[in-house]
C-alpha cells in the first residue's frame, strides 16, 4: 500500500481530502508520523555533519579535504571542482 494511503488511514481522513480543509491537530499528527517512521531532510543533514566530525577526529583523508572544501573522492582539482573554487570566494574564505 502507498505511503500516503497509509498515512491517511493512520491519521483518519479522506485520501482525495485537501491539506486547507484538513484540521491543524492532523497535520501535527502527521508530522510526529512521519518523523517516526521515515528519515528526513533534517535527519540526513545531521547525519552527514556527524560523519564528518567522525572523519575529522580520526584524521582520515576525506575529512581533511571536507574541511578545507575540495574534492575528497579522488576528483581532479586542476581542471575540475571550479564550483566549489566560486563558491569559497563568493563566501569570503580563502
């Protein structure tokens, strides 16, 4: 069955039921559903930021060049990576 079924049935409304005409007590419910049950963005943001402290308090290679901005899967940096190269100099860091 679909998530959004699912998820419709869990929370006791209509599946063709518009998101205006749902109640805010619903929507808050399915927020903790989905939480719960599925990763979010959030989740794989602090994930990643967890893996690169891992990687940094080891000193391994990859946390190294996260650190300083550049390639760390083994990605030419002579002709390539010029977007991470913009990027750092729009935000000031050298």
């Amino acid at each position: 069955m679909a998530r959004s079924r699912v998820l419709t049935q869990r929370l006791g409304c209509r599946p063709k039921s518009k998101l205006r005409l749902i109640g805010l007590d619903k929507l808050r419910g399915s927020n903790g559903f989905i939480t719960r049950r599925h990763s979010t963005r959030e989740h794989a943001r602090l994930l990643q930021r967890h893996m690169l402290r891992r990687q940094l308090a080891c000193g391994s290679y990859r946390g190294l060049r996260a650190q300083q901005g550049l390639p760390r899967n083994g990605q030419r940096t002579h002709s390539n990576a010029g977007t991470t190269r913009k990027m750092r100099q729009r935000l000031g860091v050298f």
